[in-house]
C-alpha cells in the first residue's frame, strides 16, 4: 500500500459532486490537491466545504475550463509551481446530456467530446513532464469514465462515445507507459447522485434503478483505494461490473434490456410533453 502523505493530485471538475468528493477524501489521506473548474467562487466553497471537514487540508484552486488546452497549461503550471511536483492527476471534468443519437446536434457532440475526451488528453499532455519529474512520484494517472463507456446507453448515446474514447485512451496508455513506471487506472461509476442529472437535460432524474445508484463519497473510496494500490480498473459499483461482463457475453440479451430501457425513457419523455 502506498504512502499519499504529502503528494499531490491534481483534479479536474473538483467544484462538486465525484470531483470534490475525490478532493475530499485525498485530503483526508495527507494528499496536496489542486483544484480546478470553471467558476472560482464555486471552487472557493468546494475549498470551504473540504476544510470544514479536514482543517488542515492543503489545498490548491484554479479557474480553468479543460475544453481550452491554453487553460489546462496554465493551470497545471500553476499548481506545479504551488506545490513543486506534481505525483497524480485525475481527469475527472465531464458531463452528458439527454438526447437520442439523432436529435443531438453536430456542435453539441463537438463541444462534449471538447470537454470529456480532449479535455482528459490536454490534462495528461500539460501533467505529463511534471509527473515524469516528481523524484518518488506516484506517476498515476486517473481518468473517470463511466459504466456507459461499456454499453452505449440509449439517449445517452454520444456521452457513452466520449466515456468509450477516455476508456481507449486508458488501455493504451496503460500499455504505453508501464515501463516507465506508470499506472493508468480508469473509473467507472454508474449512476451517481451528484448535479449530473441536473445538467444533463434529465431534470435530476438518472435511469439507474435504486439497487444500483452510489453515492459521490463510494466513488471517492474507490479512487483513494486505487491510488493507495493502482489497479487498471476502478467500479465503485461491483454488480454494474458484473452486468458489463454479462452484456458481452451475451450481446442480444443485452441489446433487448437497452430497447426496453428506452422504451420506459420514451413513455417518461411523453409524460413530460417533450417530443419523443
Ligand atoms: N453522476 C453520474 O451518474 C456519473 C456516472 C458515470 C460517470 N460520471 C462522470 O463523472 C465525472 C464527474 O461527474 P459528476 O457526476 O461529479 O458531475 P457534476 O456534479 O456535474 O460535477 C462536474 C464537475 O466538473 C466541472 N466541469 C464541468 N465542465 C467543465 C469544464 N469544461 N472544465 C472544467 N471543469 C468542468 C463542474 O464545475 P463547473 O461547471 O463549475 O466548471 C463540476 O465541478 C464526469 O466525467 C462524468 O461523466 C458521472
């Protein structure tokens, strides 16, 4: 088991839901954790929140947006500079948004794929020398996917494409970077209660069943225990794995749940008088 006291992660989405929950439990571990997002005051009470439950958390903060590789540069700079290494980063910023593969528009895909795919690259490429320097380092590298990188969920269809391209990049990477001492862990939540489903056009509501959906603090638990002991995969959620590994076994038993699943998102959609 590794020792994280005193190293430093670097966190991109960390104003809220599973970014700041990671924040929070690095923190709790003795981890220096830089903190980014688009929106400083949102940051600064994440911070709040952090210190509130950790009084000695040492914590850095930095507005950037990770679709604007210029600003990720700048960040990772920054936190460099504020901590002298920088030993781990999780690629953590993303979000998804509610509509079939066809009604979603060509700029609308861009920009997600901007956001979750380049933005996961841009973080890797600015880290990547300062992670290769850090004497001791953890050299890890942490990108949150998701349980829908694996399957292509109806009405989140060009989300689960931008979850499966991070999870390409991860198994490559992983491959790619090994003998330099690296490990590449990727995370798959499944459903989880944060302001996902709020952006997401959902109206909060996430088509998790119950049984399935975890909170932000289990997923925080999974990544701490994987930078405790780095693994190439992360799921907070073990039956979701084993769902996944089913769905591959047996694709047409898994083609008809996803026709049934968007069969009850269509009776939803028309409840709410949107246009199926
Ligand atoms: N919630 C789920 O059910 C679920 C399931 C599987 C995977 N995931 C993945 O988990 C990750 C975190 O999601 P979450 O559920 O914690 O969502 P969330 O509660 O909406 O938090 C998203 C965080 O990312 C930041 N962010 C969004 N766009 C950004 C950008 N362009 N640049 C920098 N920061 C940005 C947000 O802050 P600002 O808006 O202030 O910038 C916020 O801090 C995402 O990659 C998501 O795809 C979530």
């Amino acid at each position: 088991m590794r020792n994280l006291h005193g190293k430093v992660i670097l966190i991109s989405g960390a104003s809220a839901g599973i970014g700041l929950a990671t924040a929070l439990a690095c923190a709790k571990a003795g981890m220096n954790a830089s903190m980014c997002g688009r929106d400083l005051p949102r940051l600064e009470a994440a911070a709040q929140t952090i210190r509130a439950a950790c009084p000695g958390a040492n914590l850095h903060l930095f507005a950037a947006d990770v679709s604007r590789q210029a600003e990720v540069e700048a960040w990772v700079a920054d936190a460099a500079g504020c901590f002298g290494r920088v030993d781990a980063i999780y690629c953590n910023a993303g979000y998804g948004q509610l509509r079939t593969i066809l009604e979603t528009t060509d700029r609308e895909i861009r920009e997600m794929f901007e956001t979750n795919y380049f933005g996961t690259l841009s973080l890797i490429q600015a880290a990547m020398p300062h992670l290769r320097k850090a004497d001791g380092g953890l050299r890890h590298i942490l990108i949150c996917a998701s349980a829908a990188a694996k399957v292509g969920l109806p009405s989140y269809g060009h989300y689960s494409a931008t979850k499966a391209a991070q999870d390409a990049v991860a198994s490559a990477l992983r491959a790619e970077m090994a003998h330099e001492g690296f490990a590449v862990s990727c995370v798959y939540p499944t459903g989880t209660r944060t302001e996902f489903f709020k952006r997401s056009g959902s109206h909060g509501h996430s088509n998790t069943p119950a049984w399935m959906e975890q909170s932000a603090d289990q997923v925080a638990n999974a990544i701490l225990a994987a930078l405790h002991r780095p693994r190439p995969e992360v799921w907070p959620h073990f039956l979701t794995r084993v769902g996944v590994v089913l769905g591959t076994a047996l694709p047409s038993f898994a083609a008809a749940q996803m026709i049934k699943l968007f069969g009850r998102q269509r009776a939803q959609r028309s409840l709410q008088g949107r246009p199926e």
